[in-house]
C-alpha cells in the first residue's frame, strides 16, 4: 500500500488520482473530517505526529503537506518552519522506524537561481525562507539517507495542471478584454501535473533512496506567458500588463532568474521528460478557452472606436482575429494622422507585432516625409484606396531609377504594387490625404528595415520633403 500524506493538495489529489486509475493500492490522508473514509485517514501534521496511528503500515509514502507560497513562509517564519521543518522531520522519522520508504517533495527554492540546470550534488544556496525550510529539512533527510535509511528527494519547479487558477483566471480576462497583470521578473519553467505524479509513482514504486529533480527545460517569464495565451486567444497583446513582482509586495527570493534544475537521473531511470514550456501550457489554454468559451471573441467584428487601442503615436490594433472595417474608422484614421506627429495613423489588423501576416489600413497627410529605405528580407504590397501619390525607387547609391504615379482604379494610373526585398524606394503624397493598405510579412523586427544613409532622417521632416521634392523635379517618370 502506497500513503500520499496531504491528499488535499493539488499535487497530492492528482497523485492520489493517477495511482487508482493504474490500479495501485492508495491510500490519501485529509483534514476533513468529513472525507474520512477507509482509505482517506485523518491526518493533521500540527497534531501529535508520534500519537498518529493507521490500520495498515505503508510500503512507501510520499510527504506533501507543506507551507508553499513564498509570502506566507516570510510572514510566519516561525509557524511555516514548524509545518515545513520540525513536524515533517519527526513523521518521516516514524515511517522510517517502521519499514516505510519515504519520498520527501522539495523545490528548486533550494538554490538561488543564478544558474540554469542546477546538479542534484551542487551545493544548496536557498535566499526565500521557504527555499531555507525546505533545506533544512533535506540536511535532515541526507544525515538518515547516510545511515541507510530509505528516503529520497524529489525536487520540483512549479507544477501546471490543467485547471491551474492563475492561468484560468488570465484566459478568462483575456477573452474578457480586460488587463491581466504579470510579473516581467518572475522566471518559470513548469512541469506537466501528470508527469510529476507518474515520477511521484515511479519513486514509491522502485523505493530507490536519492536525490531527484524534475523541472521544464528552459525558463519563461510570467509576462512572456502572458503574451503568450493572449497571441492564442487571439486577445489584444496590450491587454497584458508587465508589472515588477516586487512592486506587490513579493518575498526575498521570488524572482530567481532561473528554476530549472538537471533531470537527466529520472530521464535515464525512467524516461521522463518535461516538454517546453508552450506544450506544458497547452492543455491549460485548451481547458481555459472551453471553460470560458461564452467569452470567445466572435470570428467577425465590425470594428467601433472603442474597439481600437493606441499602443504608439497614430499606431492601433483591436482584440478582433476578424476585423471588418467601414468608413468610420478611416474617418477616424484621417483625424488621427492630422494630430500625429509624424503625420500619419495606421489600423493594424494582425493581433500583435509577433503575427506572422502584417495587414495594415493607413492614412498619411501630405506632409508625411516617407524616408527612403528598403526592407532587407521581405516584401511588401501595396494597395492605394483614395488619394494620389509617387513611388520613387532608388538604386543602392541613391540614384533614382524611376518614379510611378499612383491613383485609385478609377485613375487610370496603376492602383498596386508588389515591393521586392531590398529596393530602395519612398512615397510622395500629392493629394492632402493618401488611404492605402499595406500587407507585409512578420513579425515586425526594426533591423529587417534599413533607412537610406544618403537621405535625410526620417525624424528631419522640412529637409526630408525638400529632398523628396527636388528629386521629382528631375525624376524620369513612367
């Protein structure tokens, strides 16, 4: 018989779950007295551990009653450490005294997080409390794993089940429009809940003493995460908030810049390995968007101005994956540019600046200095929709190749073109306003775009359109 100490844990709720469905014999402690049953005996480790007594002796346990949250550790010291340290030690020293192979759950808080894939022998160099508790009780278990005694360590960074709160919770603000908070200085690399309980069962079931680590492969941070789900969802990236965890008031300790500890023992013992850090969050956004899923954004949304959210100077995107635009948002888009201090304004219709497709709706004043430059590794479209304008292509040393009049279909002039990588070129605005669309690759990266060396600045506005302007004068137009 298998015994989970602390079966109301999440983690040990989750255990307890998997070793019935594979059919082992289980038993799971609480400190609900009304959930006592046969096989949930009643356990409370601020009681009496050497007065605890149960029908049947186990063949091995796993300990998972413990004070986790950081902040609750530097807030009570004394009381966490009494949970964490004292009371744990003297139950594994009854379980061992009778026969029982005892796993004891640690964390990565063991070590202060200067490193990545920390070895299991490295020296301990804890800096939150309960990273400090947590090694104190390990000193403890190595000192009787010296002596024989059959006990092991099994190290864990943050494990994910698919119903993890804080995750819900983001999802459901996301699909919701409304601002997620999240920490930008908050590392984690998290473990799949069925992975730790199968390494949980693998250890009681092969009572082999040791220290164990399973962590995910590489760190994240928390607004990394965030970004994430909401490129997913299809949300506003801006929607996500990056905020310092220390600004609400987290512990010493909480921000380590790495979590993930060396594996390879339980990866070669028993072929566990904790996949990257988006494949672990994926059953969590799956669980989340059909939890929430009367919050789904609709697939088509005729966008409104308050649908729109500024995140620079004329530039707006919308939560929509599928936006349908009318006249109001280029009026709106025409009134933007006139106050713009670079004289134009864009709706982006891709989600983020990470879409792979970058499809924009543009408006620029005649007094837009277009610099010319040319885009390294892809190429762009363009789609004039009202206005008039002059496309002007360079060679690499600035000469003008040529310049095209451009108009609507209705112009006669060409209305589109095609802009192969690495072409020089730069627009004049004749009319006072320009409508166009401009489609390009992503993500957007400001090294893929080169600013000419020979023009002026794109920020030296008077100088720009006195150069653009002599250049037409002698310009060889087709």
């Amino acid at each position: 018989m298998y015994l989970l100490i602390g079966g109301d844990a999440e983690l040990g709720a989750a255990t307890h779950r998997y070793l019935k469905q594979i059919g082992d014999d289980v038993q799971a402690t609480t400190r609900r007295r009304n959930a006592v049953s046969a096989k949930r005996p009643y356990f409370d480790i601020l009681d009496s551990v050497e007065d605890w007594t149960i029908d049947r002796i186990p063949e091995s346990a796993c300990v998972f009653v413990s004070v986790a949250r950081l902040r609750d550790c530097a807030a009570d010291p004394d009381g966490s450490a009494k949970v964490n340290v004292a009371q744990t030690v003297r139950l594994i020293d009854k379980l061992i005294a009778q026969g029982t192979y005892v796993l004891f759950l640690s964390s990565n808080q063991v070590f202060n997080g200067h490193a990545a894939d920390v070895p299991a022998d490295m020296p301990q160099s804890p800096v939150s409390e309960y990273g400090r508790q947590k090694a104190y009780t390990e000193a403890a278990i190595r000192e009787r794993m010296a002596k024989g005694a059959p006990i092991a360590i099994l190290r864990l960074s943050k494990v994910l089940s698919p119903e993890s709160p804080l995750i819900e919770a983001w999802i459901q603000s996301l699909l919701s429009g409304k601002p997620v908070r999240v920490f930008d200085d908050m590392t984690v690399a998290p473990v799949p809940v069925e992975l730790a309980t199968r390494a949980i069962g693998s250890l009681l079931r092969n009572k082999v003493p040791g220290v164990y680590q399973l962590t995910g492969p590489r760190d994240v941070t928390y607004s990394e995460v965030g970004r994430y789900l909401a490129a997913e969802l299809g949300a506003n990236p801006e929607l996500v908030e990056p905020i310092s965890a220390y600004s609400l008031g987290m512990p010493e300790g909480s921000t380590p810049r790495n979590t993930t500890l060396d594996c390879s023992v339980l990866r070669e013992q028993y072929g566990i390995v904790v996949p990257d850090v988006w494949k672990t969050l994926a059953p969590s956004l799956e669980a989340g968007k059909a939890k929430f899923a009367h919050h789904q954004l609709p697939g088509a949304k005729l966008i409104a101005l308050d649908d729109l959210s500024e995140v620079a100077d004329g530039i707006y995107y919308s939560r929509y994956p599928l936006p349908l635009v009318d006249a109001e948002v280029i009026a709106f888009l025409k009134r933007a540019a006139a106050k713009s201090s670079l004289r134009r304004a864009r709706f982006c219709a891709h989600l983020s600046p990470d879409a792979e497709q970058h499809d924009m709706l543009i408006v620029s004043h005649r007094d837009t200095y277009v610099t010319p430059h040319r885009h390294l590794n892809k190429s762009e479209t363009f789609v004039l929709l009202e206005g008039s304008a002059e496309v002007i292509l360079f060679d690499d040393n600035g000469a003008v190749e040529k310049t095209i009049k451009m108009g609507t279909p209705a112009s006669g002039h060409p209305f589109f073109y095609r802009m192969p990588p690495r072409q020089f070129h730069s627009l004049s605005i004749d009319s006072e306003l320009l409508v166009f669309l401009e489609n390009t690759k992503g993500p957007f990266k400001l090294e893929d775009r080169e600013h000419a060396a020979w023009a002026p600045d794109y920020k030296d506005t008077e100088n720009g359109k006195a150069y653009i302007a002599s250049i037409l004068q002698k310009a060889k137009r087709i």
